[in-house]
C-alpha cells in the first residue's frame, strides 16, 4: 500500500479521501494550499499525490513540476472537467484526471493503477494468519500454500485493494473479473464460500446486508 | 426583375419610343406637306395647260388626228418636266404618255364631271405618280400625270436615315441608360450591401451621408446597424456574465456534493469506527447546510430582481437600530464597538430590502474582524441625495480585488469564508439591491485598516 500526499482547499473532501485510503491500507498527508504541498513533498516520502487544480497560491498545473522532479506521479483531482483541461493536466505529465464528484471506488481503483505501474504499491497482505503476496499471486495459510483457482484468487484480490469497504455483488464482479466477464452475480457468492472455507475467513469477509460483501482488516 | 434593370429598360424603351414616334410624324407631316405642294403646283399647271388647249382647239370639230397631233406637242413638251398627258374622248384615247401606268389603275378619273376635278395619287413598281383628270369638253377629259417619285424616294431615304439613327441611338442610349440606372440605384445597393453585412453578423458599418437626397436614409440605416450592434454585444456580454454565473454556482455546488455523496457512501459501505461515522455525518450535516445558505441566498437575489420595489419613508433610526438588534449577540461575542451617527430623518427604501442590505454589511464588517474593532454607521443627506455609510476596522480588502467584490460567488479570502458560512454573495446582493433603489455603492477599504461602504440613494 502506498504514502500519499493529497492536496486539496476543501477540508471536508480532503478528509474524506483520508479516511477511504486509510480505510483500504494507505496512509496520507494533507495539504491546504500550494506553499504547504512543496512544504510537505520535501520534508516526506510519497508514492503518489492528488492533486487539485484551483488551489490558493500556486495551482495544480504549476505544481506538477516540483512533483516530477521529486519522482512522485500526480493524479489531477479537480471540478474542472472540460477537455482542455483535462488534455492540459495529462499533457503536463499527470497519470490521471479525475472530475470531481468522484465515486470512492473508482479514485480508489485508479490510485492502485498508478501505483502498481510505477511499482510503488507495497504488495504483501497480512491478515489473520494469511499472507498474500499480490506480485507472485501467491496465497500462504500459516506458511502453507492455499490452493485457490485464478477466479478466487482475482475475487481475493478485489477485496483486498477494498478492504474495509462493502462492494456489492456487480462490483466485485466487475473488479474481479472485468467489465465483460458474463457471469451471474451467484458465481460471486459461491467463490466467497469457497475463500471463507479455504482461508477460514468466515468472519472477515463479511456480508453486508442487502449490499454485498466486505473484507474487515480491523 | 432588379430596380435598375427596371429602370434601364424603361429609359431606354421610353425614349426609342418618343422619338420613334416624333420622328415618324414629322416625316409623315413633311411628306403630306410635299405632295399637297405637288398637287397645287399640279393643278396650277393643269389649268395653264388647260386654257391653252381650249383655245388652241376645239374638241367637237377637230378631227382625232388634229387631236392627236396637238397632244403630241403638249405631251413632249411637258414629258421633258416630268409630266404624263392624256387625252380621252369618245370612249378612247386620243393620246396618252402616261406609258409607265396601266390605264385600268386610273379609269375612276374619266368619270369627271364638269368643274370638278380628280387627283389621285397612284403608285406603281417603279415610278409614283400624281394623276389628276379635268373635263376640258363635253366626253374630253384631260388626264395629267406627274412623277412624284422623288417625294416617296426621300421618304424611303428619311425613313432609312432614321433607322440607322435609331440603331446608333439605342446603342447610346443603352449606354447611358445603364450607367443613369446604375448610379441612380447605388444607395440601395450600398443599403442591400449593408443589410447582408449585418445579417452575416458584422455590425461594424457605416454609410456615407454625403449623398443629399440619400442621407435621411443612409442615417436612418447608420443608427439601426448602431442600435443593433449595441443590442448585440448587450446581450452577448449579459449571456457571458450569465455563463460566469452558471460555471460559478456549479463550481461552488461541486464541492459539497461531492462531500455529501462521498460522506455518505463511506457511512453505507465502509467498515468505520464510531468517531469516523459521526465526522462522516457531521460533514454531510454542514455541507448540505452549505448547500442550503446558497440556496437561500440565491432565492434573495432572485427576490431582489422579482420583487417591485415598494418605496416608502421610513424613520432612520429604527431601520439601524434593526439591524444592531439582529447582531447585537455576535457583537458582543466579538467585543465589537457599535456606534451611529444619524442626520436625516427619513429615509425613502423598500423596508426588506433596505434591511437585508444593510445587514449583509454589517455583517460582511462583523467577519472581516476577529476580536476587538468597531463598525459605525452613519446617514446624512448631502447635495439632495441620502447617503449612508457602513465603516469597520477590519481587515479591509486588497487594491486589486475592490473591482470583483461585488462578482456573484466571489471571496476574497476562500479558505476563510468557508469556514465563517459565506458563499460569496453577500456584496452582490447588496449592489443588486442598490441598484433596484436607483442609487449607487462605493466602497473604500485599506487592507489592515478596514473597510467603509458609502450607498448613495436618489430622494
């Protein structure tokens, strides 16, 4: 999982992005204006930074420069969501542009794009006995290797990029297994037997009800 | 068909025509004129050649071959001046020159009577001739016959002459004509040039007026294509400012939308501990909140804009003391000094929105200062116009920024007045609200030293 810095004015959708990457296993800085960003991206280390754009003192676009100096990838977080902008935000060298509102999963989804391309995601999960190595797909129960077919084994890794977060059937689907897999949603509640039974994870993937399901790392 | 085509074809058509006509009648006149001439000068010469044979022969005793003979004499005589003789008698010619007309064409002037005379004109293939008969005896009448060939002749050679002139003519004519139609019709050509260029949207032109009888018009269009380019960039600048308005009010709904939708999601989805719920609600609560002081605010400026203006005379003194009423709680909170100093009387507002302005000043003063500060109001009349005056000591606004304050959404400070509840409409009400009372707003600030905002109102 990764360090990342997150600049924002808004206090309340800084701290809202805060509290879902801490939910599934990063940890965060905050930062209120431009100063305060540079500030912090010399005084730490990070994997990756969101950034706005319409920010007091310096913006978004003229910070990248700082950003890629220090080798940190930028996700444009930003209400500015025509095309030139957008066009301008990745021709400056962003990874990502994302229009605010954002679905939570989805800033989620793209945040581990990036760090896995730029090989800075942390890649071993430990939970209850269970260790995932999520670069060798491998799965160890008390340093045994669990047997688990690629579809348990992609549905695994679903929930744990989301850990702490309820997916619903269709998501985990999605994620999982990609937007074309035609699968019905019952194939999701099987595998999720079938993972709670080779993991004895009865009580750590939870079901939400009338949601779906939600891997507790707490 | 185009005006000056119109007006080209009828010059041209209407002079060919004039002249045409003209032109025939005096040939015509002067041709009736030529053989009238020929005629009296015929019949004189008739009557000489008449005389002259009653008395050189006598017609009942004469043999034909005397006849004959006397004939020949005249006949050779005159056929020198171009003159034909015959003589009829007894049902036969006696003698007869007239060689070039076949006899039946003039048998109708036998039939003269006594003291009369018949003239007919008779025309053959080559020659025209002037025929006149006169009973000179009993059952003797003397037929003469004079060429008038040449009269015809000039006619045919008028006629001619006029129609190459009239080939000539029309080729000048058509000329000028065209060139006339052309110049008279070039106001409505620039008037037509200038009607596309405004219908293709370039409003910038302008007729020459130097034409006399085409300025009253070139003018009336000058002012039209002015009216409605003005009328254009009007409109095209309240759109532009209706658009600014439209980006900012998303801009500034973005944000706690997207707080609210986010907030709550984490509450349904997220495996959260107590703390980080109830954070997760009381953002929800205060950015819905948000949401809702814009709206509200929104409705008073639409309010202000819907709303007719009732104005009515109202005591100074209690309008303020209203307003020190309403905030009389945060002053305190605030160790704020109010003071007032109050000259007029009356003044002539529409009670609500006169409140709501000067609370939103008040107001505005009250979060521009921490701790400690003063805001006065004072109303005084000067030159005829009321004037009221709402000055603080707080932190004042920027040089550079004065022009914008009064921008719907816009804040000086924005990390600020968020967190003080503004949604930066406050100024813009207060002008739009000014604006509705036919007055104006200045406002003089000093950054670090405060603020004074001066409404002048017409009485």
């Amino acid at each position: 999982m990764g360090h990342i810095l997150i600049v924002d004015d808004e206090k309340s959708i800084s701290d809202l992005i805060v509290m879902n990457l801490t939910m599934v296993g990063h940890t965060s800085e905050q930062a209120f204006d431009g100063r305060e960003a540079l500030e912090k991206l010399r005084a730490g280390h990070f994997d990756l930074c969101l950034l706005d754009i319409m920010l007091p003192g310096k913006d978004g676009f003229e910070l990248i420069d700082d950003f890629k100096k220090a080798n940190v990838p930028v996700i444009y977080l930003s209400a500015k969501s025509s095309l030139t902008d957008r066009v301008k935000g990745l021709n400056l060298g962003a990874e990502d542009y994302i229009i605010k509102p954002f679905e939570t999963l989805e800033l989620i989804a793209r945040i581990d794009v990036v760090l896995r391309r730029e090989g800075k995601n942390k890649n071993i999960f430990t939970h209850n006995k269970v260790t995932v190595d999520l670069n060798k797909h491998l799965v160890l129960k008390d340093n045994q290797v669990v047997d688990l077919t690629s579809q348990e084994y992609l549905l695994l890794e679903a929930l744990i990029l989301n850990q702490n977060l309820a997916l619903t059937r269709e998501q985990l689907l999605s994620i999982a297994w990609g937007y074309d897999y035609s699968g019905e949603t019952r194939t999701v509640d099987m595998h999720i037997q079938r993972l709670r039974k080779k993991l004895e994870w009865e009580d750590i993937i939870k079901t939400v009800f009338k949601f779906g399901y939600r891997l507790e790392v707490h | 068909m185009k005006l000056w085509i119109k007006i080209f074809l009828s010059i041209l058509i209407l002079s060919l025509s004039a002249l045409t006509v003209s032109t025939a009648y005096i040939i015509n006149q002067n041709h009736i004129t030529s053989i009238n001439r020929e005629q009296e000068r015929s019949l004189g010469e008739l009557e000489l050649i008449r005389i002259s044979l009653s008395n050189s022969l006598d017609f009942s005793g004469s043999s034909t071959d005397t006849l004959t003979v006397i004939m020949d004499r005249y006949g050779e005589y005159y056929s020198n001046r171009g003159i034909s003789l015959g003589l009829y008698t007894g049902g036969e010619y006696v003698y007869n020159n007239i060689s070039s007309l076949d006899p039946d064409t003039y048998k109708a002037l036998l039939s003269v009577k006594e003291k009369e005379k018949i003239a007919q004109i008779i025309r053959s293939d080559s020659q025209d001739y002037i025929l006149i008969s006169d009973l000179i005896a009993d059952n003797a009448v003397l037929l003469y016959a004079r060429d008038i060939s040449e009269i015809y002749e000039s006619r045919s050679n008028s006629i001619r002459l006029y129609c190459i002139l009239l080939i000539l003519l029309t080729g000048f004519l058509g000329v000028f004509s065209y060139l006339y139609a052309k110049w008279i019709t070039r106001p409505l050509n620039a008037l037509h040039r200038g009607a596309m260029d405004i219908s293709s949207g370039n409003y910038d032109i302008y007729l020459s007026e130097k034409d006399k009888e085409f300025r009253d018009v070139a003018g009336a269009f000058n002012q039209m294509a002015k009216a409605v380019k003005d009328r254009t960039q009007e409109l095209e600048e309240r759109a532009k400012e209706l658009q600014v308005f439209i980006d900012d009010l998303s801009h500034e709904m973005n944000t706690p939308l997207t707080s609210i939708q986010g907030y709550s999601q984490f509450l349904l989805n997220a495996n959260a501990s107590e703390e980080q719920k109830r954070t997760a609600a009381q953002y929800i609560h205060s950015e819905s909140r948000r949401i809702k002081d814009m709206y509200s605010k929104l409705m008073v400026l639409s309010f202000a804009r819907e709303h007719n203006i009732e104005r009515k005379m109202y005591r100074c003194e209690e309008l303020v003391e209203e307003v020190r009423k309403t905030f009389h709680h945060q002053m305190l909170e605030q160790n704020i000094n109010f003071t007032k100093e109050i000259s007029a009387d009356y003044l002539k507002v529409d009670k609500t929105l006169f409140h709501m302005l000067l609370s939103n000043l008040v107001k505005n003063s009250l979060q521009a200062m921490e701790t400690g500060g003063s805001i006065h109001i004072s109303i005084y009349s000067q030159h005829g116009l009321s004037k009221i005056m709402v000055k603080d000591t707080g932190m004042g606004i920027p040089a550079d920024k004065l022009e914008q304050v009064t921008r719907p959404f816009y804040r000086i400070d924005k990390s600020r007045s968020r967190q003080t509840g503004g949604a930066g409409l406050g100024l813009s009400i207060c002008s739009k609200i000014v604006a509705l009372h036919e007055g104006n707003m200045e406002i003089h600030s000093v950054q670090g030293e405060g603020t004074s905002i001066t409404i002048t109102l017409p009485d």
